[in-house]
C-alpha cells in the first residue's frame, strides 16, 4: 500500500461497518471503494497511516464537511477522530477491533 506515496498510506474509514480500505492515490479512491461496498458515506471518513511512526492521523480532504460542522481537514470532533485513528492503527498492527 505504500506504493502511491512511500511515507504513507491514504485509507478510508468506515466507522460503523469498522471496514477499511486503502492505498489509493486519493482519500477519495479508498472511500469510493467503500462507498461501492455499500458503505453510506456520512460513515466514511479519510485518514493518514505513518508505518515507520505507527501513527495514524485522521486528516484528509474528504473530512471537509462543512453542512456536519467538520470544517477542516482533520476531524474536529475528538471522540470520531480517536475512532477513526484507532481504527487504522489496529488494522495496521493487525488487531482486530
């Protein structure tokens, strides 16, 4: 999955089905993925994986919702952010949540 970038890796999170798809070259392409899947997309959300920090940075044009109150790119409410954030950190180490 570090092939579009090689410092990181673009995923998508969807937070109710807790499915996650990544590697694309575009937030836009992994939450496509799961939009396809059936994802609803007020449930997907974009989030950056560091591999050689194992860190995970919610952080994503797709995040940019402003008629939700998410002005940014990073998600604003803290409790959706840490979600999403933990979600990919135990996918990429391989725990299941």
């Amino acid at each position: 999955m570090l092939a579009a970038f090689g410092t990181h890796v673009k995923v998508a999170v969807d937070v109710r089905r807790h499915v996650i798809a990544g590697g694309g070259e575009f937030h836009n392409d992994c939450r496509q993925c799961l939009l396809d899947d059936g994802s609803a997309p007020e449930n997907v959300w974009g989030c950056n994986w560091y591999p050689d920090e194992q860190r995970a940075v919610a952080e994503s044009a797709i995040n940019l919702r402003p008629q939700s109150g998410n002005l940014l790119h990073l998600i604003q409410d803290r409790e959706l952010r840490e979600q999403v954030e933990a979600e990919v950190s135990c996918y990429m180490a391989g725990v299941r949540v």
